[in-house]
C-alpha cells in the first residue's frame, strides 16, 4: 500500500469515529438546550396557574389559543406521597386543533390546597426527536464527505510539495545500478530528515561501489590464481599418465585424479561467471533472437545427440526476441540443451518449442525432480559424471539478470523447462 492510500485510510477511519461522537453530543446538547428552554417556559406557566387557582381567580380556558395546555384534578394522599411533585417528560398527545399526535414536553406539579391534594398537568408541543436525528444526520453525512474531500485534496498538495524530495531519491534509486555512471543526486529539501536520508544513501552508494569494485578486482585475481595451479596439475598428471613405468593401478588412481581437477577447474569456472552474472558485470545489451541462438547450438549439438541415439525436434511457432547480453544468451541456450542431453536416457528425444513470450527445452526423464531446488546450487537430482550442479543455477542466475522468468515441469515422462518474460 502507498503511503499516501494508507495515510487517508487512517484519517477516513478517524474522521468515522470523530465525527460520530461529535454527531451523538451535537444531538444531546440540543435536546438539553431545547428541553431547558421548554421547561422554563412550562414552569412560568404553572407557576401562574397554581397562583390563580390558589387565589381563586378564574383559570384560563383549555382553548385559550396558546401552544401550552393544562389539566387539573384531585389525586389522593397517597398518590400525593408516592410519586415526585415536579416531573418532566417526553409524550405523544393528541392535538384538538390539527387532529392529530405530536410530541410534546409535560410538566406534572402536584400541590397542596385547602381541600386536599391536586394534579397540575401542563404540557406544549416540541421539536420531533427523530425528524432533528435524520436532520442530523443527514448534514453530518454532508459534512463528513466536503471534509473528507477537503482532506484528500489538502494531502495530494501536502505530500506533492513535501514528500517530492522523497519520490525523487526513490526514482534515482531505481534507475541507480551499481557499477554504472552514478547521476549526482541533488538536495533541494530544506527537512533535516530527508538531508539525513540523502546523506546516508549516498554514502551506501559510495561504500556499495568501492565493495563492488573490490569485489571484481578479487574475482580477477582468484581466477588467475586459481586456474593457474589447477592447469599446472593437470599438466603434470597427463605427464605422468605418459609414463610407461606407471603400473594399471598408479594409471587409475591419476586417471580419477585428473578427473577430480578437471570437475574443480569447471566448478571454478562456473562460479566465478556467477559471481559476475550477479555483480552486472555483463551491463552491454542488445536485442537477441533465441530463435537463431537454438537453430545454431541444436545443429552444433547434432553429433553430440546421436552418441546417445537421442532425437531431437525444434518447433519454432514464432520468434522470440529479447534484449540482454549476448554471451548470457548463448550460456543460457547451451546450458539448457547441454543438460537435456546429460540427464537423459539412451534412445530419448529433445523437444525444443518457441513461441513470441516464451521457448522451451524438454528431454525424457523418468522421474519427476525437487522443484523447489532444481535451480539451487550443487542440487543433483541424479548424480551424473562430469555434472557440477551448477548448470541450471547459472541459468537461472542468467534469466533474472535478463529479466526472464524460468520455470520447471515434469508432464508424460518428460522434463520440460521453460524461459518466458
């Protein structure tokens, strides 16, 4: 998620919550404002009624014209002691005027007079609770989404005037690839975080290509150092294997020894062109077509075949171009044609397809292998002389370097692997 999607997630999610507290306490206070105006007014007005009665002056009529309305009657001593003198409520009542229910404020005062006990009941119409709670809500809602709109509009400015020294070092960090030219990286932000940010990347930079260039400087010096001495022993061995003193079983043991060197010197070979692969020591690219590549290494490849009475076929759909570098290529289509014949069987076939986003090798097998380690380092599904284990781990090294995807599938007895955008 972009921080900028998750910081408006958060504030939408806060705005719910802060603006629905605020609607439940908007609500309140104005059923108190109102309610205390109300009751005010009815207190006045019962007050003046209880006088009059008390002095024996003439009540007003029920119909008197006015929202207020009252009744009164006698209650009994008991009532009188059980129930609160002043009490407020919320009711329906029936309006004579407009025939129909309202809601209304009662005010219900019991007092004492000569003769006994009596209830007052005075009450006027009010606002309808739930026409002002849908009122509310209603502009509530209004308001929660010119906010929320508001808010997205006041942080697209925010993060785009704020946060562009931020996007700025990401694209130079995307385009940034070790070993190449580096584009000076300009500051023009005035936060000390992203000053700090900009100064630590650049020395990570720095430090990242002193490493590299160190790192390839080793490289050159250990497949110098190494390849020499290993030539010089096999040089020596085959001397050896020349002489005629040698007995069948000195003969054997330099044979296998010879062999063992000549397995280190390609291991040596291949990881050392790993190593390579992986620092981006192959930048020079072009566009290529495997489509070429494979009909030139099936036909070198031919004679190699028919030792073991292997068929092959080529199926070229459509052709299939790819900008990387050359010599990858011409690895990653040898590797691969190179182990469809070392891992099968006498009397087996290739079956070479390509299409316009995709080319694949098949060679018969008889069992399925581990795809979650068929492009690991030394994995062997079966061990096979001469194999280093590094074939398929260097062609998958190849694809990512290129961009590519490879993948493994074992269908009718046959392995089939597959090099696709």
């Amino acid at each position: 998620m972009k921080l900028f999607h998750n910081v408006m997630l958060h504030v939408s999610v806060a705005s719910v919550f802060i603006m629905t507290a605020w609607a439940v306490f908007f609500y309140w206070a104005i059923i108190d404002e109102v309610n205390d105006e109300v009751d005010d007014s009815l207190e006045d007005y019962s007050e003046n009624l209880i006088i009059r009665y008390l002095n024996g002056e003439e009540m007003p009529s029920l119909n008197n014209g006015s929202n207020n309305q009252f009744y009164m009657y006698d209650v009994s001593d008991d009532y009188a002691n059980t129930y609160n003198h002043i009490t407020y409520r919320d009711e329906m009542v029936y309006i004579d005027e407009k025939l129909e229910y309202e809601p209304a404020r009662i005010l219900v005062n019991i007092f004492k007079t000569d003769e006994g006990y009596k209830e007052l009941v005075v009450y006027t119409p009010t606002i309808d609770k739930l026409d002002l709670q849908r009122a509310i809500l209603g502009w509530i809602i209004a308001l929660y989404v010119g906010l929320l709109f508001i808010l997205l509009l006041l942080n697209i400015w925010i993060f785009r005037r704020n946060m562009k020294p931020l996007y700025v070092l990401l694209s130079w960090f995307n385009k940034y690839k070790i070993g190449n030219d580096i584009v000076p990286l300009e500051n023009k932000s005035n936060i000390t975080e992203f000053k700090k940010l900009y100064h630590a990347v650049t020395m990570s930079v720095e430090r990242n290509e002193k490493l590299f260039e160190q790192q390839k400087l080793f490289i050159g010096n250990a497949s110098h150092e190494m390849q020499t001495p290993l030539a010089i022993c096999l040089n020596r061995l085959e001397m050896l294997m020349d002489d005629e003193t040698l007995t069948e079983k000195q003969m054997e043991e330099i044979a296998k020894t010879h062999q063992t060197l000549e397995n280190i010197t390609r291991m040596n070979k291949s990881l050392l062109l790993l190593c390579k692969i992986e620092n981006g020591q192959y930048a020079d690219v072009k566009m290529i077509c495997i489509n070429s590549l494979l009909e030139q290494y099936i036909e070198t490849f031919q004679e190699v075949y028919e030792y073991k009475n292997i068929s092959i076929s080529y199926l070229p759909e459509n052709t299939f171009d790819v900008e990387m570098n050359e010599s990858l290529a011409i690895m990653m289509v040898t590797n691969l044609l190179k182990n469809a014949f070392v891992h099968n069987i006498d009397g087996g076939e290739i079956k070479v397809k390509v299409s316009g986003k995709s080319f694949s090798v098949a060679s018969t097998g008889d069992f399925q292998l581990d795809s979650s380690q068929i492009f690991t380092r030394f994995y062997q599904g079966s061990k096979k002389e001469g194999s280093t284990g590094l074939g398929l781990s260097l062609v998958n090294t190849i694809c990512k370097a290129a961009g590519l995807k490879i993948s493994y599938q074992f269908n009718e007895r046959m392995h089939i692997f597959t090099v696709s955008r």
